[in-house]
C-alpha cells in the first residue's frame, strides 16, 4: 500500500464524502481499490460502490448479527452523520465506509500464514452455521459450483466462436482446447450427480463468497476477516475450496500445502470421507477455462485483450500440474476418480 503524503488524500473531490462521516482523519494509504485511513475513530476503508442499496443494507445486518456469535475482526459498515450507508461525492458517485484493522495480507506463500487462514475459515464457519439456526431460514437445494449453468455457458460460446468467420489467436486456442475441458465439466457433473445429497446439507450455513488470502489479515495479536461482498447462506465447503485453489495456483500446486491446509480446517471443523470427495469434485471442474471463457464473451470481440490469451495459454500449460495434483488427492484421501 502507497501512504498518502501531506493532505493529497483529502482533494476537493473526496472532502465532502470525508466531512460526511464524524470523525477527524488522521493519515492514509491506498489499498487495493479503495483509501484505508487513520482516523481518531480507528483505521477505516472507504471504497468506490456499485452495489444496491438493499445488498449493502443486508450486508450491515450481517455482520452485525455475526458479530454476536463471537466472530469480532471483520469489516462492519460506517454509516455517516445521517446514519446512511452510502454516501456520495459532489459528481453523484457512491462511496462505502467500513471499519478496517492495520496489518499485513496473508502471505500465499507461508504455510505458517495459510494454516492460520484455514482455521480463521473454520470458525468462521461454525459461527455462520450457528447464525443461520438462529435465523430459522429455509435453504432451497442449489447445486455446489453451478456446474450445469457453467457447462451451458461454456457450450454456447463453443458454439459462438465456431460460427465466426475469421477466428483471432484466441479464439483458434480456445476452439483446440475446448473439447478436453468440456469433457472434464460433463464427467464433474456427472459425479456431482451420484453423490449423496444429505452430506451436503450439514455443511449449509453462511459462506464468506471470496475467501482467499487478499480477506485476511494479520494484526498482532489476532486476524482480521474483510471483503464479505459476496457472503451468502450456500454449502460452506465452497469456501475451503476455493482458498486451496487460490493458493495452488500461487504455489506450483504444492500437493503438501493443500494437505496441511485441509489438516487444520479439518482439526476444528472434522471433515468426512464424503467431504474430500466433494472437494475433489470441485476442483476438477475447469473452473478457470469457464472464467476466460465468460471473460471473453463479455468483452469487445473486435479486439482481445493480450492478457486473455495469456490467461488461456497459461490455464492449457499448468493443466498437467493441476491433473497431477487430483491423482495426488484421489491417492491421499483413499478413493478413486
């Protein structure tokens, strides 16, 4: 993060947002999308919103009835002098204050830092589940990953791309690789299929949506938890899965990593046989194929972005990697693909 220096955080742009909460800032630092700030009322992050106001209104009840179960560190909304969640600056742009904590991101690559995470997602997961009693909601059955709706997706811009009459690079490698990940994505929903149903619902409870090593961080003595934009009420084991993926990717696919990490979530919330194999099911879907996939479908076919064929060659080049690490898992936890 990049500090601020003298008063160039306070521009004329963002002093009305800043005067409309009470509080007398003190210094600041960019983060990532957003201005975290020291204030006499303790750090706080301010960030762009593009959200309703309806989702925001959820999110503050959220946390604040997560807050009671005993989950403290977590970035609970500010509202201003008007007791209004969104404030907006003189152009009409929306801003959100949250409460915010200093310290350091989790290191992706310290195993140390990633067990620490994995047990911070247990407990949060406890205390999600004991929110989610307490509510008495109804939980209609959604299928974990959404693979079929993924797998349609994936089907129609197959289909799009072969209809086109001049192919760019992009399109020519996504046509070559199609074939292996649709065929991956048919075998993971055909196995999601068979797997039993009622494992599934003794994991439903809250779900932190975006859990990866960017939403923790390390102050001292204790974590922090941020960045709850996408919680949800969904299968909790969604969030072990992908943190894993995240640091996979981030580390070679260190097969021992993977196994620590599962370890310590394991050691305060107990998995089952059935859960690894959930797991596994998870990630052998062509999760990264299906986002360059709908990254592609949503931007300006007339030029593609270097960065997307970077993207697709590089998920074609670790896909050996990735394959090795599912053998590694089927071996480990003692079933079969």
């Amino acid at each position: 993060m990049k500090t601020i220096q003298g008063g160039d955080f306070l521009s004329e742009k963002m002093s009305e947002v800043y005067e409309a909460y009470d509080m007398e800032i003190l210094g600041a630092v960019r983060g990532r999308g957003s201005m975290i700030l020291k204030t006499d009322r303790g750090i706080r992050q301010i960030s762009p919103f593009d959200g309703s106001e309806e989702r925001l209104e959820q999110e503050r009840e959220f946390k604040e009835n997560l807050y009671e179960t005993g989950f403290h560190h977590i970035d609970c909304c500010v509202p201003n002098r008007e007791g209004e969640l969104i404030t907006c600056d003189r152009y009409g742009n929306p801003y959100v204050m949250r409460e915010y904590f200093e310290g350091r991101e989790c290191n992706s690559g310290s195993i140390c830092d990633l067990n620490q995470a994995a047990a911070n997602l247990a407990v949060f997961h406890i205390r999600g589940r004991e929110l989610y009693a307490k509510e008495g909601r109804t939980y209609a059955y959604r299928e974990p990953g959404n693979f079929r709706r993924k797998t349609q997706e994936m089907k129609k811009i197959r289909s799009f791309i072969s209809k086109r009459p001049t192919k760019n690079d992009f399109e020519l490698l996504y046509i070559e690789a199609y074939d292996a990940f649709y065929r991956q994505a048919i075998d993971c929903q055909a196995m999601m299929d068979a797997c039993d149903r009622t494992n599934i619902a003794g994991h439903i409870g809250y779900c932190h949506g975006a859990y990866n090593y960017h939403s923790v961080l390390f102050c001292g003595g204790y974590l922090a938890t941020v960045n709850f934009d996408r919680f949800h009420v969904g299968y909790q084991l969604i969030d072990l899965y992908q943190f894993i993926r995240k640091v996979m990717e981030k580390n070679n696919y260190n097969f021992d990593m993977a196994v620590k990490i599962i370890e310590e979530y394991d050691r305060i919330l107990p998995l089952t046989r059935e859960d690894y194999r959930y797991i596994y099911i998870l990630y052998s879907y062509p999760e990264k194929f299906w986002k360059v996939s709908n990254r592609y479908m949503n931007s300006r076919k007339c030029w593609i972005s270097p960065a997307n064929l970077e993207k697709l060659s590089k998920l074609i080049t670790d896909e050996q990697e990735k394959q090795k690490f599912l053998s590694d898992f089927c071996n480990h936890y003692g079933f079969t693909s």
